[in-house]
C-alpha cells in the first residue's frame, strides 16, 4: 500500500494496538482441605466470603474447614478455594445414665460426632417438683438446664422427649428394659442417681491420605492459589505430600506456599524433628497447635522455646502483651523468610503474564526491546511498592532484566530473558551503640 502524503491542513492519528499483559489476579487466595457438614467433594470451590461458606459447607464448628476458613477470612484472605475431603469412622461421645438402683436406663450421646463431644459433663439433680429430675449440661462453652423432667413415658416434661428435643448438646435414648416374665420381674423405674456424668468415647475420624492426593491433583487445576492447607492436620506425609505439589506447581509459575500445623501436645522436641525430615522454601509449619484456628487463650513458648522453634525453621506464634498474637519470625522449614518467597513469586508470575503476550512477536529486535520495555515496567512498580529494593550501599539496582536471541537461540525460534530481583527482607534485628559522655 502507497501511503500519500497530507495536503489539506489537518490532524492524522494513527492508532497503534499496544501490547498489555493482562491483570494479575490479587494475591491471598488459599486453597483449604478438610471437612464439612455438606458441600461438593474434591471439587475446589471459590468462596469471597464466610457467610458464602456456610451457605455451601455449613456451620458445624466440629469440623475442620468451618473453624479454618473463618479465621482465614478474618485475616484478610482475599478468596479461600475450598475443598472437602470426607472423614469415615467419626463416633460420638456418649454415657449411661443409670437408677438409683444402679440400673442401665438413659443412654445419652453428643450430638456432634467427633472428639468435640469428650467435653461434655451432664449433671443430674433432683427437680423442683417431687419426683422429678433436673438436667444440667455444658461443654465448657454451652450451658443448658431442664427442670421437672419425668420417666414417665406419658408426661410432657418426658426426659426422652425433652433432651432429644431441646438440648443442642446431646441425644437421649431409653434403653429400660421391661422385665419379660414374673420370675425376671423388677421394680418400676425410679429415680436418676445423682452425680455427674463426663461423656467418652468421641473420636473424630481424619481423612486418608489417599484423600488429600485426589484433593491436591483437582487444586492443580486452579492457578491463582498462592497458598495451600489441610484443615487440622499434622500428620508429616501430608505435609510431604502438600511440599511435593507446592514444589511441582512452582516449575510452571504457578508459585505456591503450602501451610502445616504442629499436633496437639507435641514437646519442643517432637516439633524440632518435624524439620529434619521436611526443610523446604516452598513449606511453612506453624507452632504452636491451634494457632491457624482459633488463637484466643493461646500459651506462649519460653523464650528459650522459641529460638530452639527458629533454630530449626519452625513458625512460632508468641502471645505478646500490648501486641496480642504475633509471629514471632515468618519463615519456611528451610529457614527462608516467607516476605521473600512471595516476593520472588509475585515477579515469577508477573514475567510470565507479561511474556506470554509476546510469543509470536520477538522475531525482531523492535519485538525484543519492547518485551524488555514491558517487563521493566513491571519491575518499576515492584521497586516504587518497595516490594524489591536495591542494595544499602546504592551500587547495585532493584532488579536487572536483559532479553537477547543468539544467531542459533533465533533459528530455534527461543528468546531468553535474564531477570535478577532483591527482594526486601524483614529487618528482624537492631544493634545498637551506647556512647556515654563523662
């Protein structure tokens, strides 16, 4: 085409189409595995808020997911990617409630299944009405109490009925058995022997690692995850088996940091091991137990406890007064602050947005430059975040970047790009000097 040169006055404008990399989507978005009361299994789905969580997981607070995605939106998550694994062979708490003759007659069970249920003390009592019971239940957090309540099967104030009905806690069930024949004859039902009665027994099943394999291959399919964790889970090959996928997705970009927790009553001890068998830049274990869950009341470690915790790359949390729960120091089992492997993964995903707007364009030096224009301009954004910073003496820059194609690279049709980035770290250390003046 024969491009004519202008002989009329005027303006010409000539649109040229810019190559844009596409927005990075924000970061915090977790993928959680664990369990629930209802929900789609081993489908991974996103949820923007944890009322949109109880709509599709429920609210049973005995399971997993339900205490882990509260607590991680109430610490500024952006998105959780919830994922539910089923746990067979939960069993519910339960005791017998016997006669003042020492006969079997009520059996009560916690109507959560699971360990949970092992809390739960029933009082009886004699009622306010002659002949009655009264009924006192509590798990340390709920406090219930039924008066007047009835054997008599025909009552309204049946104790059967009224617990069964009534109680948020438990479930009764009659277990009385009528004497068949006169020789097997016995009294009639009489009263509840007093006492208190601690329910046993409740045990809470945890998924198998078969099931957090299937789990972790459908999180494969979601690409914006940054971080991954097994709801309540401390068993190391779960761990293992959440390092291992970390390690795997961050080969294509897809950088991710996978969360573990310390178990319940492990000593200094046990909890130092944990890192002689799992040291990776690509996994965190938080001590002490409970703490990605619910941390009010929370015990903090000794002084000399926690350096033996960062001694051996292990993620303390300290209950600190005036300051309340703090990390005491953010760092993977290989000992690497996690500021800087977000901040090295942030750049990874970013050079790859950017790059992957430029294949089929690099075939001229025009090309190239512009691939090294668009990809400074990311950095520069990094470094004006201060997400990336240059070295303390000034000599040496926040981020070099370099794109070039060698004669035998560009007949193989390969451009390579080398990027170097600093990455801020945490300044978790202050000397100073005191100059006395006499």
């Amino acid at each position: 085409m024969i491009e004519l040169a202008r002989i009329l006055p005027g303006v010409e404008i000539k649109v040229v189409k810019e190559i844009v990399p596409q927005q990075l989507n924000p970061s915090g978005v977790v993928g959680v595995m664990g369990t629930s009361e209802k929900g789609p299994v081993l489908m991974p789905t996103p949820v923007n808020s944890y009322r949109e969580f109880q709509d599709k997981f429920g609210s049973d607070p005995t399971q997993s997911l339900t205490r882990e995605v509260r607590q991680a939106f109430l610490n500024g998550v952006f998105q959780v990617f919830v994922t539910r694994v089923e746990a067979a062979g939960s069993q519910n708490a339960s005791s017998i409630l016997k006669t003042t003759d020492g006969d079997n007659i009520i059996r009560i069970e916690a109507k959560a299944a699971g360990d949970a249920g092992n809390n739960i003390v029933v009082g009886v009592s004699k009622g306010s009405v002659a002949g009655t019971a009264s009924i006192q239940i509590t798990d340390g957090a709920v406090f219930e109490v039924f008066d007047n309540l009835s054997l008599d099967n025909a009552s309204d104030n049946f104790i059967i009925d009224v617990l069964s009905s009534r109680s948020k806690l438990i479930n009764a069930t009659d277990i009385w058995k009528e004497p068949k024949t006169a020789k097997e004859a016995k009294p009639t039902k009489k009263d509840l022997s007093i006492g208190e009665n601690h329910l046993i027994g409740g045990k809470t099943a945890q998924p198998q690692i078969s099931d957090y394999e299937k789990a972790l291959e459908m999180l494969e399919m979601e690409d914006d995850i940054d971080l991954v964790y097994a709801a309540d889970c401390w068993d190391p090959k779960v761990h293992a088996l959440i390092d291992a996928h970390c390690q795997n997705m961050s080969k294509d970009a897809k950088n991710r940091i996978g969360i573990g927790t310390v178990g319940p009553r492990e000593t200094i001890e046990d909890i130092k091991k944990r890192t002689e068998v799992l040291a990776s830049d690509r996994f965190v274990i938080v001590a002490p137990y409970g703490v990605s869950g619910a941390v009010a009341g929370l015990i903090s470690y000794r002084p000399s406890e926690l350096m033996e915790l960062l001694k051996t790359g292990i993620l303390p949390l300290e209950a600190r007064r005036g300051r309340g729960i703090i990390v005491e120091k953010g760092i993977t089992t290989s000992k690497e602050q996690i500021s800087v492997m977000r901040v090295a993964d942030h750049a990874v995903r970013g050079v790859k947005n950017v790059c992957e707007n430029f294949i089929g364009t690099l075939n001229t030096a025009g090309g190239r430059t512009a691939l090294r224009e668009k990809m400074t301009e990311f950095l520069l954004t990094m470094s004006r975040e201060e997400a990336i910073v240059p070295s303390t003496d000034g000599k040496e820059p926040a981020f070099i970047v370099d794109v070039y194609s060698s004669q035998l690279d560009f007949a193989q049709g390969i451009v390579r790009v080398d990027l170097a980035v600093r990455p801020v770290r945490a300044i978790d250390y202050i000397y100073a000097t005191l100059t006395v003046q006499a």
